[in-house]
C-alpha cells in the first residue's frame, strides 16, 4: 500500500469517527487525536518524497473532498466541546452562589445612600 492510499484510508476512518456522534467523548477524543498523528505522519512523508504529480493521482480529489468534510467534522466536535465546557462552568458558578449567598451582594453593611440632593 503506497502513501496516497494509506492517507486515503487514514482519512477514511477519521471521518468515520468523527460522523458518528460518540457517548464516550473522551474515546472519541482520542480515537481522533490518533487519527490525526498518523495522518501527520503519512503527510509528512509524502512531503518528504518525490511526489511531485500528486495533483494527477486518481485519489488527489477524493483526498481533497474528505479534507473539507474533516475539518467540518473537527469544528463541529470543537464547538461541542466548547459548549460542555460552558455549561460546567456556569454550573459550577451557580453551585458556588448557592453555596455562599451573600458573596455577590454589592452592599455588605445594609446602608443604602440616597444619591439626590
């Protein structure tokens, strides 16, 4: 198996992982960071070679193509991720405000000044 065809089918199951929505992100996550090694690696190696007709392969367009759905795939995990972190955070923040009510009060002593004069 060349290095085209190795990308190929690296990018290949790195989109499969990525298309189907995992209930265990962390293996997802990871399932996906080794994905993304290994295809560093076969890209660096074609880098390395003398493929210098890359763009004339059969696969050149089916390559291109995967890449875009890839980096959609990888937004859409990202912003997933993005969001939990939200929603941990903000509950987090609201645990802590239940925890001590009185910490955000803008008054401590109860004395309120009248700003008219």
């Amino acid at each position: 198996m060349d290095l085209i065809e190795q990308l190929v089918s690296c990018s290949e199951s790195l989109l499969e992982v990525l298309q189907h929505s995992a209930d265990e992100r962390d293996k997802q996550v990871e399932k996906v960071e080794q994905l993304l090694a290994k295809r560093e690696k076969i890209i660096a190696r074609l880098k390395q070679g003398s493929y210098e007709n890359l763009h004339q392969h059969p696969q050149a367009r089916k390559i291109v193509e995967m890449e875009q759905d890839i980096q959609k795939g990888l937004r859409r995990l990202y912003e997933d991720i993005k969001m939990d972190l939200k929603r941990w955070n903000e509950k987090k923040r609201l645990q802590q405000s239940y925890e001590n009510t009185f910490s955000y009060v803008e008054t401590y002593d109860g004395r309120f000044y009248d700003k008219r004069k």
